[in-house]
C-alpha cells in the first residue's frame, strides 16, 4: 500500500512517524521546498510541486498511491484545492489533516479580518508598532504602510516587496511565554499581526498579547475543500488511514 502526505507541517511529520512502522506499507511525503533545511520525517521525501491537480492526479495513478493526506499548513488554500481535485480524478480517497485554530479567552482584543489586505487596511486605526506573524509571503501587503514599524518573524529571509521601516527576526517555533512577552516589551509592540494556524508552538504570542493589552489582528484560515474528511490530529488520521487500508 501507499500513502503520499502532503507536508511540511508538525502534524504531517507525526503522522510519518505514526505510519512509518507499518508493515508493507510505502510512505511518501512531499515538501513545497519554499523553507531552507527543513525537518524530514520518515519514508521517502520528495521536493517540489506536482503540476497543479493534473500533474498530482498523473502522479497519484503513476506511483499507485491508496491514501492522499493533505496534511499543508491551514493556509496552502491552493494546494488543498489541487488536492482535492487531483484525488477525484485519480479516484484516491483524501483526508485533510488541521490543527484546530486558536479561540480567544476573556481579555482578548481579537480583530477577525479575511485576508492579509483586510488586516493592512486596519492597522494603521491600532498602532504604529507591529509584531508581523503571517510568513515572508505575504509581505506584499503592508508594503505600503510607511508610517508604521514591522517587526517581521519567519524562517527564511524576507523578500522584497516589503514594509520600509523593518527589522527581520529570523527564528523557528516553538517559542516560550516569556520569550514572546520580553520580546513585546524589548520592542515596544503596540499592535500583533497573525494567521489563525492553530497549534501550541507559537501560541505564547496571543497570551503576551493578552497580558500586555494589546490588539490582535487575526487572520481567518480558509475552509477545507467542500466533502473532504478532516482530522484534528495525527492520531485520529493515522486511526483513519488504518481503517481505510486493513480491508485491503
């Protein structure tokens, strides 16, 4: 048998360490190859896109693959699409892996926005200096905003284009509560800027956020796929895949 999972999160690499063990089985996983060094689960690793659905569905036939997982960040929103479509071609059943997203407590000053537009559009009414979480991607959007400071967090350097007045932090979660409130204090953060991915490794954020007052521009991940299965975590999809496959 053979599952392909689509990686490159937490939750994918413990699903690989889940399956690894199982006898006869042949486990794939493929990274976009967008973060320098990253971490390889266990099996066999691919880099690199597929082509769009068609190329993945040629791919899914080609390899004989049981089990489609995607298991991307809750905001690949396109690769979910190609995955969803490519397992319907290719006649391959699809379980989405997600973290649940993050829900705000008492004290929270939680700002809900749609796009990373919507939260460019709304900073300038919150603050001047902003603790910027979304990833090096979607930089483009608060390029314009020369009156206010970023202090930009994510893996890989940032490329242009992207807010003038900036200063990179170039780090990997998971990070701790006190690190996230030192470094909102240090810089004098008025205002944080995140994507709803859900998960404890760089929650200490909202929770100095929290402590300290200050608004949170939160980001709204986009849905699953229409019909596609979701499991919260490794456990519950590798229990799935189990099922899926023992018949066989």
């Amino acid at each position: 048998m053979h599952v392909l999972i689509l990686g490159g999160t937490t939750e994918a690499r413990r699903l690989a360490e889940l399956l690894a063990p199982t006898p006869d089985l042949t486990l794939t996983s493929s990274l976009a190859g967008r973060v320098t060094g990253p971490r390889l689960p266990p099996g066999e690793v691919r880099i690199g896109g597929f082509g769009g659905a068609e190329g993945l569905a040629a791919w899914l036939r080609e390899h004989r693959v049981d089990v489609l997982v995607d298991a991307t960040h809750p905001f690949a929103a396109t690769i979910s699409l190609h995955a969803a479509r490519a397992a319907a071609t290719a006649q391959v059943p699809l379980l989405a892996l997600r973290r649940p997203g993050w829900t705000p407590v008492a004290g929270d000053d939680w700002h809900d926005v749609g796009s990373l537009a919507e939260a460019a559009a709304l900073l300038p009414a919150l603050g001047r200096r902003v603790f910027l979480t979304t990833g090096r991607l979607g930089l483009a959007a608060f390029a314009a905003l020369d009156d206010l400071w970023f202090l930009v967090r994510s893996v890989d350097a940032a490329e242009p284009p992207h807010p003038a007045r900036m200063e990179v932090l170039l780090d990997r979660g998971p990070f701790t509560l006190d690190g996230e409130r030192e470094l909102l204090r240090g810089h004098r953060i008025d205002v944080v800027v995140t994507k709803d991915s859900g998960g404890a490794a760089t929650a200490p954020k909202l929770t100095a956020a929290r402590e300290a007052g200050l608004p949170v521009v939160m980001v709204r991940r986009p849905p699953v796929p229409e019909g596609v299965p979701v499991a919260a975590d490794p456990e519950t999809a590798a229990t799935w895949i189990g099922e899926l496959l023992r018949p066989a």
